[in-house]
C-alpha cells in the first residue's frame, strides 16, 4: 500500500511536469528547433508507473492497468535513452523517440479502457486518460506534420495530464481516505 502511494506521488509530479514541459513553444537556435528537456518528468513518471505496476492496490490492481503502467514505464525510459544518445547523432535517437510515444500513448489507452469499465470517479479518471491520447493522436493526423502544434494536441498534453494526475490520485488512495475506510485495516479487507 505505502509503495503504492510512493509511485502515485511520483505520477503525479512527474505526469504534470511532463505535461507542462510539452505543452511549452519549440525554441529555435542557429535556425534548429529544439523541444523542451524532458528527461526528468519522464523518469519520475516512468519509475512511478512501475513501482504502482507492481504495488497498485483497488482500483489500479486490474491486469489491463497493471500493462497500462508497464508501457508508460517502458516509455519512460525509451525517453531517458533518447535524450542521452541524442548528442551521437540526430536519427539515433529516433527509435526510442518512437518507441517512448507509442508505449506512453498505448499505457494510457490501456489505463482508460481498463479504469473505463469501473463506476463512479474510477470512470470518469478513465475516460479522461482515454480522451488525453486520443486528443493528440486525433491533432497529429489533423495537423500533418506541423512544427508548431496544433491547439487540440496542446488540450491533448494537458487532458493526459489531467489523466495521470486522477490516476496517481487514485493510486494515493485518495478516494479511500474520503470515504473514511483508508485508516481501517478490517476495511481494507472488504
């Protein structure tokens, strides 16, 4: 339970830095456009992502949320490992750019369905985690390509945000302590 709450609080910092981070103008030097440094939200994120995989109690105990939390870890580090082999080369870096995106966006796919299918606040956190990804993923093809983005990819970055700051708020057992039941250990066991 306590390892639980740990990796809620490292979602929930390193989900709305990350989210801010992205959501910042490309900055141009020597007529090069670079994004903003994301090393460390993504590996907040990511080591929090794997310690509630591996410790996440009611509702984030589900299979489907536990690979939700998998993916967004392995995207984590995919973006840890872009940044440091960023300076060997501009293309080498690109596969775990890739791969970063598509496992970040397929753990929050698989995080909404998977909360989606609860009741309650555990839904509405659900639909919230889906509607972030598919926001950008919608404002991506939208925008084919563009350099700056689009302002439904930037609603996107701060709806997945929203996302992870409800799922790291489920994952603190929150909603359990409003309730009353998070102090009572025979509760605990209903």
């Amino acid at each position: 339970m306590l390892l639980g709450r740990i990796g809620g609080g490292l979602i929930l910092v390193g989900g709305a830095a990350l989210a801010y981070v992205l959501a910042q103008p490309l900055t141009e030097v020597d007529g090069r456009l670079y994004g903003p440094d994301v090393t460390v939200p993504a590996a907040m994120l990511g080591i929090g992502a794997a310690v509630v995989s591996a410790a996440g109690s009611r509702p984030l105990h589900a299979r489907l949320t536990r690979f939700g939390f998998g993916l967004i870890a392995l995207g984590g580090l995919a973006l840890i490992v872009a940044k440091a082999i960023e300076n060997t080369g501009p293309m080498a870096a690109l596969a775990p750019l890739l791969l970063a995106i598509a496992a970040i966006a397929g753990g929050c796919l698989s995080i909404g369905v998977s909360l989606a299918r609860s009741r309650g606040l555990v839904r509405a956190v659900g639909a919230v985690v889906l509607l972030g990804p598919s926001l950008v993923i919608v404002g991506t093809v939208v925008g084919g390509g563009q350099v700056s983005p689009q302002p439904i990819i930037l609603a996107g970055y701060v709806v997945t945000g929203l996302g992870l700051i409800g799922v790291a708020v489920l994952a603190l057992g929150v909603p359990r302590l409003l309730q009353g039941r998070g102090s009572d250990p025979e509760s605990e066991a209903r």
